[in-house]
C-alpha cells in the first residue's frame, strides 16, 4: 500500500515542496530526534531593523530554494550551504514558491512572477502584473496560479501565458490551499453582488461554491487553512480595543457552514508593543500567520501571543494549552508526533534569546528548545534529517539529527 504525504512515490524522499505540506497540515511523518545540531547558518544580510517577514522554503533533490526580503531568490545545497545559483529582481520576495521538474516559480514585490530553471538559475519566463505579488504561488494541473496585492487572482499556462483572472481589489498577501481543485480559501468578489467575501473557488467549473461573509467583522487577518476529512480549519485576528481577540473555526468545506468556532483573548504577557493593534499588523506581513498544525484529532496554533493552543478537531474543545514567558514568532510544523515553531526572546541586547521550541504534541509538554540568533518568522521546513527555517536577524538555518 502507498501513502502519498509530500511524496511523489511510495519511496520516502527528502522533499518539501507544497506550503504547509499535505493539505495544509504543516504536518510531515518524518520524525526528528535528538541529539540536534546547527548543520550549517547563513546570513544573508545585515540590518539594524529586524525582518518582518522570512517566509519558507520549499526543498527539492536536497536544494532548498527561497526567496528573501533583499530581493533575490537562492537555490542553496542543504548538506553544504553552497550557493548553487541566486537570481536577482527588483523588489523583495515575499511570496511562497513552488516548483516542478524543471522550474521554481515565485513573484516579487516589482509585480512580477518569474520561472527559473533549476538547474542554472536563468530566467525561463516572466509574467509582469500589475502590482505587488506577494502570495502563494500554486500549481495546479497546468496551472501557476498567484494573487497580486489588490488586483487579480491570476491563472496562468506552464509556459507562462495567461488563461483567466478573478477579481481581487481588496486582499494582500493572499495565501490559498488547493484541494481537490478547489481553491479555500481564496478572496474574491461575489459575482453577483460584488461584495468582497472569502470563499470556496472550484478551478473546472469556474465557480464559487460557497462564501463566508466578512461584511460586519473586524477582522484583520484570515490565515492558511488546513482539511482533514469534512472540514476546514482556520484563524482569524481581530481588534476590538485594547484586545486582540482571536477566532478558531472548523467548517464544512463542501458549504461553509461553521461547525464550531472557538474565541480567546491574546495574551502577549510581558511583550508590550507600542500598541495591540500596530503589532497585529506587524505580524500580518507573514503569508502563514496562524496557520494551523493539524495531528490526529487535534488542531495546534501558534498565533503570536503567549499560549500555544490544541483543540479537538471535531467540536473544537481546547485539550491543552502551554503558556510561555514570550510570545510564539511562528506558525507549527509537526514532524511525527512533536510540533515545533518559534518562541521570540527579549528586544534588548543581552536579554533573553529567541529559541526554536519543541513541544509533544499529544500533551503540549515541552521537550527541548535550542536559542537561535533571531525570531523564526514563519513555521520550520522539516526535511529528511533537516530543520530549515530563516529569522528576523536575516539568518538561514539548518539544523541537522545527529544519529
């Protein structure tokens, strides 16, 4: 029997290709254990301001492939470090790759996505939009698809011509999950109304087969979602001062209804911005904040405050919480049965360091943690053996299972 998890055959292979991996999950069976150590670091750039965002990988034939807020895209080997390639845009890359046989695809904040062989880094084609682009890149069938910054959802051929458009003049940093040909869940207008709403798109029919209405919310940001089974799973992060309130929903992914939703204040602790919301926002520039890990019949968020969450996926009661004396930097990857993310130290020099954060994730106990130079700004890439993740001190990491 073969089971299909990230993997194009029944051989398990050291690949991380798909955002948040198998639908949406952030879950891998590759299980890493201790001993664990920093296989190699690299930064790529020095700053006296912080990254506000250093979204993921993908990995591939043991090349990792990224893009950073400086403006270029490497291919780096992951045993050595080695620079295979790195191609240069105009703008800063914040969008989340994909990748086939032969090319990567990615967009740039100069409004353009770009395809690159993979093997020599050169230019195979470029498609120039209208805006900024910083989302997902998908690919589906023969099918890249993208959104700009309040523009379009753009559908284009493998070769780089464009095929259709939906409308989308509200959302940024648009992050979907497409399953099934379906894409959850995209923003988009309602084709009879015009009224701006998230949703379900079905890709063969050129339909939406259902909208969450968004109208008399105060929400800020909707995250990434993940399926298992029946039903969606998803955040939000709204404002009602002076709190953070944050939403966690299960829905039916076939009609959109709600089958539960459960509310929490944040708790940031003795993190004080200069205000809740400005710090909300700030975390808004991560295409998978509040993202969340899905493991048997729990569903864990790490959602920028102080408290990890898990709930019971089908009537969303919390099993268990973690309070930390930080607040979480990233979303959760589980490898096996331990979620791992990042934990943000002290913003004075000396103080309390950032850390990469490994807790159980039947009971939230923690295992081990490992201080890093800088906040890990979105959920770890596990790997084969590696740990792959970039900080807001503008390093690339590596971490390696020694044995």
């Amino acid at each position: 029997m073969c089971i299909l998890i990230l993997f194009s055959s029944c051989q398990l292979k050291e690949d991380w290709i798909k955002f948040r991996g198998h639908n949406g999950s952030g879950y891998t069976p590759n299980s890493i254990r201790p001993p664990i150590a920093v296989k190699w670091k690299l930064r790529l750039q020095v700053k006296e301001e912080p990254a506000k965002t250093f979204n993921p990988p993908i990995i591939m034939d043991k090349v990792i492939y990224f893009g950073s807020m400086d403006g270029n895209f490497y291919a780096l080997d992951v045993e050595t470090g080695y620079m295979k390639w790195v191609f240069r845009t105009k703008g800063g890359i914040n969008s989340i790759p994909t990748g086939d046989k032969n090319n990567v695809y990615f967009g740039s904040n100069d409004g353009t996505v770009y395809a690159v062989s993979r093997e020599t880094g050169e230019e195979v084609w470029q498609y120039k939009g209208e805006f900024t682009i910083q989302s997902t890149i998908v690919s589906y069938k023969d099918y890249i698809i993208f959104t700009e910054d309040m523009g379009s959802t753009v559908f284009l051929s493998k070769d780089g011509n464009i095929r259709f458009t939906l409308e989308n003049n509200v959302w940024m940093r648009n992050a979907f999950l497409e399953y099934q040909g379906v894409l959850y869940v995209i923003p988009g207008a309602s084709l009879d109304t015009g009224i701006h709403r998230l949703g379900a798109y079905d890709v063969s029919s050129n339909k939406y087969l259902w909208f969450l209405d968004t109208d008399n919310l105060k929400t800020v940001w909707y995250s990434f979602g993940a399926i298992r089974g029946d039903y969606l799973h998803y955040s939000t992060a709204s404002y009602y001062h002076p709190d953070i309130v944050f939403d966690y929903y299960a829905l039916n992914k076939t009609n959109g209804k709600i089958n539960w939703v459960s509310q929490h204040v944040a708790d940031l602790g003795g993190y004080i911005p200069d205000s809740p919301l400005s710090y909300l926002y700030s975390t808004t520039d991560i295409i998978d904040y509040m993202a969340p890990g899905l493991w048997n019949d729990l569903v864990i968020y790490t959602s920028g405050d102080t408290i990890v969450r898990a709930f019971r996926a089908r009537n969303g009661s919390l099993v268990w919480q973690k309070r930390f004396d930080h607040v979480t930097s990233s979303s959760p990857t589980i490898a096996g049965d331990r979620v791992y993310f990042g934990l943000r130290g002290d913003a004075v020099p000396g103080g309390e360091p950032a850390k990469l954060v490994c807790l159980s994730a039947s009971s939230g106990i923690q295992a081990w943690e490992l201080d890093i130079d800088g906040a890990i700004l979105a959920g770890p890439v596990i790997s084969g053996k590696w740990i792959v993740f970039g900080t807001d001190q503008y390093y690339f990491y590596v971490l390696e299972e020694l044995f």
